[in-house]
C-alpha cells in the first residue's frame, strides 16, 4: 500500500510545499471550536459563542471562491500573504473584544473578518500538485494523499485546542491557531517554484460553478457537508445521552480514522473505472455505510460502526477533487476547488444546524437519521446528474 507514496515527493520543492500547507490547514479545524471554547468561557454564553462560530464559518464559504479567483488571476505568492496578515489582525482582535467585554457587534464583525480572511489551503496545495502532477496517475494518488492530510487535521486539531484552552488558558487555543496560520500561510507563500502559474483568464465573466459539472458536484457536496455537519454535533449529544460525553472526541476520531484509512489504500491503488464510476459508487457506499449508525444502542458498537461509515468519506473527495480538476480549465482552477470547499462548509452549517434542532426535539440516535437521508439525497443528485461529469476522452485515461 505504501509504494505508490514513495516517488510522490521526489520533485523540487515538494515536501516543502506539502508541509506548510500541513501546518496552514490546522487552524480549519481548530477555529471554530477555539471561538466557541473562548467566548463561552469569557461571556458564560454558548448563544453567542455558536452564533459567532457560524458567523465565521459562513463568511468563509462565501469568500472562499472570491479569494480563489484573486489566487487563480495573481499567483499564490501575492495573494495568500496579506490574507494572512489581515487574518490574524482579526483573530487578535476577536481576542481582546472578548477579554475587554466589548459589545457582542465587535464579537461578530471581527468573526466575519476571520473568515473572509480565511484562505483554502487545502485547495492551493492541491493546485500545485495539480500542475506537477496533471494528466498522469501520481494526481490520483497525491489527492489520496491530501485526502489523509484533512482526515488528520480534524482528528487531532479539536482535541489540540480543546486541551489547550481547557486546560492551559481559554485564549491558548487560538493563540496556537494564529501561530499555525501564519507559519503555515507564509511559508506557503514564499514558495513561489512549485506555484502554479499565472493564466490570463480569457472572459473575465467566467466562474467555475457556471460549468454544469462544477455545479452538481457542488450540490453533492452541500449535501455531504450536512452528514459531516450533522454527525458532528449528534455524536457530541450521543455521548452525553449516554453517560460518556468525555467519549465523544473518541467517536469522532473514529470517523474520521476511518476515512484516514480507506485514503491511504484508495490512493494505493491503479484503478481500471472511470473516474465517474468511482465516483458513483464511492457515493454508494456512504450511504450504506451511514445505515447502521441510526439503530445502535451501545457506544463502542458505535464507534466501530463510525469507523466503517467514515470509509466512503475519503475515496468521496479524491474522485470529486480529482473531476474537479478536469472539468474546471487551468486560469480557474483554484476557484473551482474552492468551490467545493464552499459547498461543503455550507453544508457543515446546515448539518449542524438541522441536527441540533432533531436532537433537541428526537434525541441523539434518531437525528443521524437526518444524515443517512442527506447521504442519500446527495446519492440521488450524483446518479441523476452522473452525464454531466461525462468525461472528454483525451483528458480522462481509461484508467484515471
């Protein structure tokens, strides 16, 4: 499983580019949760907290394809640094709006600043291995590869600033968020070899969520984002239900282990489907693999059956990166990515709303079932719109 991972760093300037987008995508899992640890210790509210939370969550997925576009017209080198500035002159001051007591406005305008400020990393790194990569089967595997990297990123960066702002000082956990940021961001930005390069768009007009293909996935991918945004939450309340809410970071680990797991092997292999019938099934798989957690009873039982639905999670965004990259032309390409980036995280917010509100009304174990039935429509959307993902044959090799 290992060996098709062993030429993949090889080229110039690789392993550095894949180690500080490592570092500068930590802070995707570690903000909200940091914002929400933070402002709820210092206000005593979780209203406000989860509303700013959301607040930056949403600015992000709205930005995101914007900040993409200036990626995709300027180079990464002259975009991603003063983003990064601006955005840990807004983490900063979401810090001292909190610590000084000032109105709950500054609280939500320094978190709309955040996340506008909020770049894509994973989508940037992508891009590069996209350029170094493209047309061959090592993009294939380099994707499964970033696939891993996410899956690590959520596994260990909840459990980071949890640990940190519990049990070091409420402001510790974005404190090291920030540092991640910055390190990660700006050593990214200073390599300007591996970039991809600068293509003059030709119709200034153009997006990517025009291309039908980039827009059923990106209707797939809302509809993922709210089984990941979902089975967050309810896992959470799961654990409580049952006595062990210290239990639930194991729950969730466990989810995204398994898809950590399934990426490395996915990633291993040379497949012989088309990369629409990988996609198709991937998708399929989700879904039967989100069935059994609406009927367990026993919370071990439970972590093993997340670790199984967590398997069709990381082969799900390989193939839909992977189509991302050939349906959307080169001068766009990061926006395109970003693109699902949004989808996703409009997703997540959907998700974790919806499955607060069943949880609420329901309980833990009957609102997954609002996840099996998003995992399903998401199954309905990607078979019913599957020819728009119908590949031209000189950029899509019987094999990729």
């Amino acid at each position: 499983m290992v060996g098709p991972y062993r030429g993949l760093f090889n080229r110039p300037g690789v392993k550095g580019f894949v180690l500080a987008g490592f570092v500068g995508r930590m802070p995707m899992s570690m903000l909200g949760i940091g914002v929400v640890l933070l402002i709820s210790a210092l206000t005593e509210s979780y209203a406000i907290a989860g509303a700013v939370a959301a607040a930056t969550n949403v600015a992000f997925a709205v930005a995101a394809p914007l900040s993409g576009r200036l990626v995709d017209k300027f180079g990464q080198g002259r975009i991603i640094a003063p983003f990064a500035v601006v955005n840990g002159l807004a983490m900063v001051a979401l810090m001292l709006c909190a610590g000084f007591g000032l109105p709950d406005w500054t609280l939500y305008a320094s978190g709309l600043v955040i996340g506008a400020t909020s770049l894509s990393i994973g989508s940037m790194v992508r891009a590069r291995w996209s350029v170094i990569h493209g047309g061959s089967d090592k993009l294939h595997t380099a994707f499964a590869f970033e696939s891993v990297v996410d899956e690590v990123v959520f596994v260990t960066g909840p459990a980071l600033v949890t640990v940190l702002a519990t049990g070091v000082n409420p402001y510790a956990g974005l404190v090291v968020a920030l540092i991640c940021m910055l390190l990660g961001c700006l050593a990214l930005a200073a390599q300007r070899r591996t970039q991809p390069p600068v293509q003059r768009v030709a119709s200034a007009g153009g997006t990517p969520i025009l291309i039908p293909g980039i827009a059923l996935l990106a209707c797939v991918y809302l509809a993922l984002g709210a089984v990941f945004g979902s089975v967050d939450l309810v896992t959470v309340a799961y654990a409580e239900e049952h006595g062990v809410k210290a239990a639930s970071g194991f729950l969730l680990a466990a989810f995204a282990g398994g898809s950590m797991v399934s990426g490395l092997w996915f990633g291993s292999r040379h497949w012989r489907i088309s990369l629409r019938g990988r996609f198709m099934r991937a998708l399929g798989v989700f879904v039967v693999g989100l069935v059994p957690i609406a009927f367990i009873d026993n919370v071990w039982i439970m972590a093993g059956a997340l670790f199984l639905a967590g398997f069709a999670i990381s082969p799900t965004l390989i193939t839909g990166f992977s189509l991302t990259e050939r349906l959307v032309p080169p001068s766009l390409l990061t926006e395109g990515m970003a693109w699902i980036s949004t989808s996703i995280g409009f997703g997540v917010a959907i998700g974790a709303w919806a499955g607060g509100r069943l949880t609420e009304a329901y309980g833990a174990s009957n609102a997954y079932t609002f996840a099996l039935g998003a995992a399903i429509v998401a199954v309905v959307v990607g078979i019913g719109g599957s020819g728009l993902l119908r590949l031209p044959e000189a950029s899509s090799p019987a094999k990729s």
